[in-house]
C-alpha cells in the first residue's frame, strides 16, 4: 500500500506517490487553485495522474495540500473531487501551506510563508496552523507574488512609466500592445498566470535600476503586510518560485522590514519526500 502526497499550486500540481521505504513515482500537472480552476480541470489533472501512475490502485492514503483550500467549503469540496478518484482511501485535505509547514518546520513556532505565484503566510506552533491571516487573492493582495510582480511591470508599461529601453524589450520579447495586453488581461481566462508570466523577464533586468526598485517595493510590501499580524522576532520559513530565484531581493526586503528569514526553498515537496522515505527507512533497521 503507498501514500500520495499532492502538493497543488496555481501554477504546477506535484504529485509523489510513497511505498514504505521508497518514492514510487513522481509526476506533475497543471496547477489547481480550488478558488479559480473550474472543477473539469481539476478532474482534468487527475485523470492525467491516474493514467500516468503505474500504483494508482494502491494508493490508500492520499494528503492533498492545495492553493484555496483554507477554508472548510473549498476542502470539502476538494475531498468530494478525491473520493472518486481513490474511493477507499484516507483523505486529507488542508492548505498549500501546510506542506511548506511540515516540510520546513523544525519542531518550533515559525512563520511560514509562500512566495510563488500567489503568496500567504501563517503561523506554526511546530504541530499546527494556530494563526492564518486572511489571503485576498491576484485582485487585492498576493503582494511579492509572481502574479503581483507581473502586474506592477504590466500597470507600468500601460501606464507609460516603464523606462523607454524596457518597455521595447517587453514588446519585442514578449510580442505585446497596449491594446494585446488590454484584452489578454480583461477578454480572456487566467489572467493571473498571465501576469505571473512575466516573472522570467524581470528577473532577466534585475540590474535595472527600475526593476530593482520595484521588485525590492514589492517584497517590503509583502513583509510589511503580513508582519502585523505576527509577534516580532519569529522567525520566518519561506518556499516558492519567487522566494527562491529572488533570495537576494527577499532578504533585503525582510531586513528592511524587521523580519527574520531563516530557511527559503524552492519546492518543499523535495524536503518532505526526503524525510518521509529516511523515516520509514530507520524505522525499518
């Protein structure tokens, strides 16, 4: 019998199927986000595992951690997807950030945090989520996020403020117009992976002073935001795309704002799956 663990973010949905002692197999999809992703595509990347997992008929524990799933609604409506998939299985549905908690958690209260292509953040006591502050999304919040950088670049390039030689690249690279972006963002579906798109461009200008500038802003926002519902002197965990490639920048930003960032990943799932399989394989000595 194995154990599936799913790790669903909104741009990428990891799944890793472990046996006792070992990973049997490993594969991913596209990203879920309970809140966005119509429930077809959901089922979508399922079926997609299901054909592609040589174990799927032995899986009898499957831990969902998924971008949406805070609250109760969302989660039960996740774990009713999952119950036709693996019927007789044990279910455990919970927030994309949990899996960054047990993976980065190191038996005491830390603030965890996501960096990637949306962003959140709660507190961990070492066993549980005891604080979560609220996550208003790609529209109102997300600051520091791949969604939210890709916004600032898009408002000041349609806005005009975007320095002459930048915004020719990003037309000539990414083969926009005002009028392309306009309705890209307004006329059609995901606009967020749109805007988080843009991600690889500015971390390719980093040098700029501009982009250095706005990215740095973003960062502070995102720390300056989150840190007031937390006691200071907690340390921070951090895991995500964003966090990981722009380390530097975060870094930066949490000394400016007074936060302590200790441990950034890119893929918790990695460090997770690692310490799954060497405490089955200790246990079995």
């Amino acid at each position: 019998m194995s154990t599936l663990l799913i790790d669903a973010g909104a741009t990428k949905t990891a799944f890793a199927v472990l046996g006792h002692t070992e990973l049997l197999h490993r594969s991913s999809t596209a990203g879920i986000n309970v809140n966005y992703t119509p429930e077809a595509d959901i089922r979508s990347c399922f079926t997609q595992f299901a054909s592609q997992c040589p174990d799927f008929a032995q899986i009898d524990k499957v831990e969902y951690y998924g971008a949406g799933c805070a609250t109760t609604a969302n989660q039960q409506k996740m774990r009713l997807i999952l119950q036709d998939y693996f019927p007789n299985a044990h279910l455990i549905v919970d927030t994309d950030l949990m899996v960054v908690c047990l993976a980065l958690s190191t038996g005491r209260q830390s603030i965890i945090g996501i960096l990637g292509t949306g962003a959140a953040t709660c507190l961990f006591d070492g066993h549980e989520i005891t604080l979560r502050p609220p996550s208003l999304g790609y529209m109102l919040g997300d600051e520091g996020s791949g969604t939210n950088l890709g916004k600032r670049l898009l408002t000041h390039y349609l806005n005009g403020d975007l320095p002459k030689e930048l915004s020719q690249q990003l037309e000539a690279q990414q083969h926009l117009t005002f009028q392309s972006t306009i309705h890209r963002l307004y006329s059609e579906p995901k606009p967020n992976q749109f805007m988080a798109s843009f991600s690889p461009f500015i971390h390719e200008h980093l040098s700029h002073p501009f982009i250095d500038e706005m990215v740095t802003g973003a960062f502070r926002d995102f720390f300056a935001k989150q840190r007031k519902h937390f006691s200071s002197g907690i340390p921070w965990q951090l895991s995500g795309s964003i966090a990981y490639f722009y380390e530097e920048l975060v870094r930066k930003a949490a000394i400016a704002e007074q936060c302590i960032v200790e441990d950034i990943v890119q893929e918790p799932m990695e460090r997770l799956i690692a310490e799954r399989t060497q405490r089955h394989q200790d246990f079995n000595k």
